[in-house]
C-alpha cells in the first residue's frame, strides 16, 4: 500500500471525505432550472454540479436522422473547461463522446421510444464542476430533465457508483477514490421496474466483491430515486402554491 491510498480510509472505517464505506455524498436536485429548455434539471452530487436540459419530442434535425418506427434519443455529455483542475478543452472528446453514448442507452429503456414514430428527445448534460461519478449524476439529472419536459416514461433512471477502495467495496466513490481506488462499478437502475440499464466496470474485482458492489449501488440508487421523486413534485407544489395566491 502506498502512501497515497493510506489516507483513503482510516482505521475507524471513515474515508477522505468523512463519510462511511456505504454512505452516499449529499445530493441536492432540482427541475425546472432552464426555463428556455422543455425539461431541466440541476443535480449536485458531492461536489459534482450539473445540468441537463430536455427537448422533444420534437421533429428529428436533420431528418434523415428520423426512424420511421420510433422515437429517437439524442444525449450530448459535456464537461467545460472550468470543471475539472486541469482546464478541459472545450472540444468533445473520446471520453464524452463514449459518455454521451452510455448516458444515450442507459435511459432509453425507460422510454415509450415506439409511440413517437418520426420524432426526437434532445438531452444536453453540462457539467459545470466534476468530482468523480459525473456519467451517474449526469443519467440522475438527465431523466428528471426529460421528465419535467413531460416525456412519458415507464420509470425514473438513477444512477450510482460503488466501488473498491483499500480492499473494501464502498458506495459513490469520489474523484481520489475513483483515481486511486482499484474498481469503479456505474449502475444505472430503474428502482419501480427493479431493472439495470447501465453495468460498467473499471478495474478488477473478485466475484463476491463485484456482486456487493452491484447491490451496494442498487440501495445508493433507491435513496437517490426518493430525492429524484421528491424534487418532480417540489415543483409542482410550487406551482399549486401560486396558483393559490392568484385565486385568493
Ligand atoms: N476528470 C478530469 N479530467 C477529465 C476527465 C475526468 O479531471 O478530462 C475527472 C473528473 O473529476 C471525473 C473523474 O475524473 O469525474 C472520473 O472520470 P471517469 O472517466 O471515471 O467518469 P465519471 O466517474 O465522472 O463518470
């Protein structure tokens, strides 16, 4: 072990960052943030701050993008410059072109894609501050933004991370652990459905290691998925609240 991951986790079980082996990082959600957008969303998760904005459906650009028997689903992953240390260029890069198409399957499960013939779902993903596990805050964040654009869908997407750090299998790893930790598992999770729509694993781990890990960010997603319901119907409260004051 070298000096580095020794700090990972000390010997009372506490990690960098304070928290326990299976403790998420605090989440924040909120929809409705981009009023120029159908659907939006801003999640911060730990210190990663993202937003996605949802379009559609809507007429396929260009058109010979349109499938005659479903709906298509665009996503654009994106990190600027400023969100990491190390400025980023701007340019789409291997890594967001691989996130953009990750993010893309792992929420199209959740679509009615066969219901809206000839038409298409934009999402954008912004991420405007990164700290580990941006693709999983991204699928958080981008199926509440094309649920708030009033998409229908069979359920909710969330997605976690767990993974192995100093031979223990934690929960939402965040950037030290995912940069000295041996293994990264993503899972993206349909919590009404019990269905997995992202599985993806960096690193090495045993098989009853990597079956922990899967059920470990399969409890992350069912408490995110609570946070995730409750910042769709915060809106509407919102709603209803003023809608109140103008009938008083
Ligand atoms: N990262 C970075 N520069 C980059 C890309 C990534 O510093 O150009 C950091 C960022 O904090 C990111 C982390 O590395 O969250 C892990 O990236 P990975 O590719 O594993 O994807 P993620 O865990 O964000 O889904």
């Amino acid at each position: 072990m070298n000096e580095k991951t020794e700090k990972l986790i000390d010997k009372k079980g506490i990690r960098g960052d304070g928290r326990k082996v299976d403790e998420l990082r605090p989440l924040k959600l909120q929809v409705g943030v981009l009023p120029n957008a159908d659907g939006s969303a801003y999640i911060e998760h730990g210190k990663n701050k993202i937003l996605a904005a949802a379009y559609g459906p809507r007429e396929m650009h260009p058109k010979h993008l349109a499938q005659a028997d479903r709906m298509v689903l665009r996503a654009r992953y994106h990190m600027a410059p400023f969100s990491v240390q190390e400025r980023k260029s701007p340019a789409p890069s291997r890594r967001e072109v691989e996130l953009s198409k990750v993010i893309k399957e792992s929420l199209e499960p959740a679509l009615f894609l066969e219901l809206y013939p000839r038409t298409g779902v934009d999402v954008f993903i912004e991420v405007l501050q990164a700290d580990g596990g941006t693709r999983c805050a991204s699928i958080t964040a981008a199926a509440l933004a094309i649920a708030d654009a009033g998409v229908p869908m069979r359920d909710l997407v969330v997605a976690c991370a767990a993974g192995k750090v100093e031979d223990q299998v934690v929960l939402d790893l965040y950037d030290a652990e995912d940069k000295l930790g041996s293994a990264d598992v993503p899972v993206a999770y349909m919590p009404n459905l019990n269905a997995i729509t992202l599985l993806q694993m960096d690193g090495i781990l045993a098989p009853a290691e990597f079956e922990k890990a899967v059920s470990m960010a399969m409890d992350g997603c069912k408490k995110i998925y609570e946070i995730q319901k409750e910042a769709l119907k915060t809106k509407y409260m919102v709603v209803k609240e003023t809608d109140k004051e103008i009938e008083e």
